[in-house]
C-alpha cells in the first residue's frame, strides 16, 4: 500500500528560475529531469502538452518538490480572487534546524518573508514563517522540537516537506478520507480560532478549524532513509469557502497542485483505495514512463472529496549516482536501501556554475 510522502507537486511559470530558489533551500539533487510530451496526462489536462519537469530531493530528508512548468501552451496564473480557505492545497510546510538561520537565506530578498519568526499558532512550542517562491506559492518553514533529519551537514538549514496545508469545504468527510481511506488517522492537534499569522492573507481573519494527522506506521518505502509518511493539515475556515483553486484551471497552471504517495505495488493500491471508496481520476500505467534522470515510474491519480488531486507513484527505477543506477522492482518488498546507499546520492548535488 502507501509506503511514504514522497512528493508534492507545484505547476510554475518557469521551472529553471524556481528551481533556482528551491536549491537555495536545498533541494538540489534532482530525482526526475525531463522535457518531453506526457500523453498519459490527456484525460486530466485536456491535451497533449509538453511540459518541463524536475523532482528534486533534500538531503535533510522529507517530501521532494515536483517544479511542473507547462512549454507548449501558457499557464494559467494563480486566481487573483484566492482567499485563505478556498479549497486545494494552500501551503506547504518545510522543516527547518533553525528557523533564524534559515530565514537568513533571504537577507537579499527580504521581501520574500511574509510572516515570522513567531509562535506557530496551532502548536506555539514550534516556531514559524510564512514566505513566498517565485511565483508567490506560500511555504511555511517549521522549527519542531524533536524532527529527524537525514544526511545532517551544519551549513544546511532547510529540509524536505513536512506536510501540507489542505483546505477544504467539509471537514467530517475530509477526515473520513484522509484517515479511513489513505490511513493518517492520528491527530496531532486540532485547533480552533483566529489565526493571527494569517491576517494579512485576503480571508485569513476569519475563524477556522486546523487539524494535523498523521501516519504512526514507520515508512516501508524503499527510501525511507530520505521519505517518511510526512503529516497532512486540514484547514475548514467559517463561512463562504470560495471555488476549489483550480476551478477552471488545468493540473499543471500554477499552484500548488498534488500530494505524491509513495507505493510499491500500485496497481493493487489502486484497486484498494477504489474499494474504499476514494474518487479514481486515472489508473496506473502498464509501461514504464520516462522521467528522465535514469529515473522511471508508473503513476495513478484520485482526488480527495473537494477535488485535489492524489498521486500514487511507484518507482521502477532509480539512478542513485551518474554511473549506478538500480532496478526496484528487483527490490525485496519493504526492504529499505541501506543509509551509506542513499548518502551517495549526495554526489548528485547540482551544482551552480
């Protein structure tokens, strides 16, 4: 089934300048580097597009971030009428080792930090900031007391992706999928009230309901050295909730658009999670896709009750350095690769010239 996070996935207006800023907070080995026309997108895009793509790992370890820029057609920009609570994917949260160090990062764009360092509301023992990336997508940096990191190094400050922000229209049947059907069934913390690190968003002074779960279960992925089973927050705010974020849009326009799960045997995950009642929006392929970077996968797709989309992502093959790559579906099922394995993928590093 569902083995770990492992990515989330951002549709942006020019993936090489993001990426840029996403190795500046270091998620600079890349997992998947491809331009190429993704058929398999057609039924859920409307077209045969291509498309330029990078999946880039930290090596603090968390979720990797999908960079999704359209090439042969024009994204559509983010809703100028967006408001804090409009369903779909709002924010993505970012561990950091310390949160002042890391906001250092933007002492030459300090424009970049919206909000913070403060209290995180919800859980005020964690510290926080609210910034911006390129195409003004909100990022959360979280300072939490006791968070694991993988391949540690003192000049690194910012890691993978914890969690992400998730609004919805009706909490009850949220939980019920989030927990019963994808199995985050532990809660963190449910908070209510007034968030004042949001007030200076459009809607973000109205009351509203957080709740963060997550998996207990360890990670079976293949690389749990790097990917655990992350968290997801569920946000409902009072009154008028706003179109979903991508109402008359396309996968792929900008916005934070999909939660990636990490699975091992897709096409029977697939038929479990159909069972248990979750919304089917593309099945698995039966051939490898190409991600480029040595890297190939097969891919699905459901969505949650309000429409955001769920990824379920089975690689098959991985390049760990420039000269091995590994075929995973050689791979004892739930049998990690060991840590001195996923440490070579540091030889992989981007480097800026």
């Amino acid at each position: 089934m569902i083995t770990a996070m492992q990515h989330f996935g951002f549709g942006v207006a020019d993936r090489d300048s993001s990426w840029a800023f996403y190795r500046k907070l270091g998620f600079d080995v890349p997992m998947s580097f491809n331009q190429s026309k993704a058929s398999r997108m057609e039924p859920l895009v409307g077209g045969n597009y291509e498309r330029k793509v990078v999946i880039a790992a930290n090596l603090l370890g968390g979720a990797t971030l999908e960079l999704y820029q359209y090439v042969s057609t024009t994204p559509k920009p983010f809703p100028s009428d967006w408001k804090w609570g409009n369903p779909g994917i709002n924010a993505t949260a970012l561990k950091v080792t310390n949160l002042k160090a890391a906001l250092e990062l933007f002492a030459a764009s300090p424009d970049s930090i919206l909000v913070g360092p403060t209290n995180f509301t919800p859980k005020p023992e964690w510290k926080a900031a609210i910034i911006k990336d390129p195409d003004n997508l909100l990022l959360y940096l979280m300072e939490i007391p006791g968070m694991n990191y993988s391949l540690r190094r003192k000049k690194d400050t910012v890691g993978g992706a914890i969690f992400p922000t998730v609004a919805v229209s009706d909490m009850k049947s949220s939980l019920e999928f989030y927990r019963n059907i994808l199995n985050y069934d532990e809660v963190v913390y449910d908070w209510k009230g007034v968030d004042p690190m949001l007030s200076a968003f459009p809607g973000g002074k109205r009351p509203l309901r957080r709740v963060l779960l997550r998996n207990p279960r360890p990670s079976t992925s293949f690389f749990s050295f790097y990917l655990d089973r992350g968290m997801i927050e569920l946000v409902e705010v009072e009154g008028e909730k706003g179109k979903h974020i991508y109402a008359g849009r396309r996968w792929g326009d900008i916005g934070q658009m999909e939660i990636c799960f990490d699975v091992y045997d897709i096409h029977s995950t697939f038929k479990e999670l159909e069972r248990r009642g979750a919304k089917p929006m593309l099945e698995p392929n039966t051939e490898d896709f190409d991600m480029g970077h040595g890297s190939s996968a097969l891919f699905a797709y459901f969505a949650d009750p309000d429409g955001t989309m769920i990824e379920l992502a089975e690689a098959l093959k991985l390049k760990i350095t420039k000269n091995r790559g590994i075929d995973l579906r050689k791979r004892e099922e739930g049998k990690a690769f060991p840590a001195w394995l996923m440490k070579m993928s540091r030889f992989n590093r981007y480097k800026d010239k």
